[in-house]
C-alpha cells in the first residue's frame, strides 16, 4: 500500500496507470485485480490505510514532539489525501467519507497541538484541515512549477 501511495501521488489518481501501478508494486496484473478489484479498489485500500494508520502516526508524532502540524504542509505527507479530495472527493462517496475522516483527525490535532493561531471560532474549525490541505497544494504546486523542493525560487527557463 505505501507503493502504491507513492505511485498515486506521483502520478495522481487519473495520471497513474494500471500499468505504473503494476510497476510499482512489483506484481502481475492479474495479482492487482484479484487482490483489489480495480484501479479504484487499490486506491481505496491505500487510501483507507492511510487515513487509520499513516495519518494517525503523523499526528501523533507531532503531537508527542509539540511539533505544529503545518509542518505536514512542507513534506508529501498529506499529498494522498490531497489527490483524495481534489480528483475523487466529488465523484466517488466512499473516497469522501475517507476525507472527512482524514480532515477531522486532522482538526483534532490541529487542537491538540495547540494550534490556535487561528481565530476562527470552534464551529468553523474544518476551516483549519482545509486550511492545511490548501498550503499543501500551494506547496506541491510550487514544487512541481519551479521544478525543486528546496525553495530556491529559480524560475525554470529555456537555459536552465
């Protein structure tokens, strides 16, 4: 599962393949759908898994180090529930109870770890998960547009 994570937040949910998938995961086709079903089926198992034990972990770690979880937002590790929630969320139910799941473990944390910079009062504080979603998207597509991870704000040219 956490191959195929990286498959599908390399590649998107709609960008990757059965084909990428089967690379990824080093098994044969046949292997993929009779475990999974489908394309959609290995996402929701990687998806699932995330949200019950890669999330979870996350924020428990931040939690425990009195770390902020915006620190989630410089890294990929919300990029899965990111694709969740940006190519499937809209179009598939079970992929978005999935997200509202993620999003109020991510709010929770959010209060546990003393995040209250924010002054929204307690019935708007989905706002925050989403919040955290929106700078991780900025940050992936900053990423990707300027073809580096480490900040250095060069612009890519034709020379470069």
């Amino acid at each position: 599962l956490e191959a195929a994570a990286r498959a599908f937040i390399a590649g998107g949910y709609e960008g990757t393949s059965i084909d990428d998938l089967v690379k990824a995961l080093n098994l044969h086709r046949g292997s993929l759908y009779k475990a999974f079903g489908s394309k959609r089926g290995l996402f929701l198992a990687t998806l699932r898994h995330y949200v019950s034990a890669r999330l979870p972990h996350l924020l428990q770690s931040a939690s425990a180090s009195g770390t902020s979880i915006d620190v989630l937002t410089q890294r990929r590790d919300l990029d899965l529930l990111l694709i969740a929630a940006v190519e499937r969320g809209d179009r598939d139910a079970e992929v978005a109870a999935l997200v509202r799941e993620a999003l109020g473990l991510l709010e929770r944390a959010s209060d546990k770890c003393g995040d209250h910079a924010w002054s929204e009062p307690p019935a708007d504080r989905p706002a925050r998960a989403i919040a955290l979603l929106g700078t991780r998207l900025y940050e992936r597509l900053h990423d990707d547009a300027w073809g580096t991870s480490d900040r250095q704000h060069q612009p890519i040219t034709k020379e470069t």
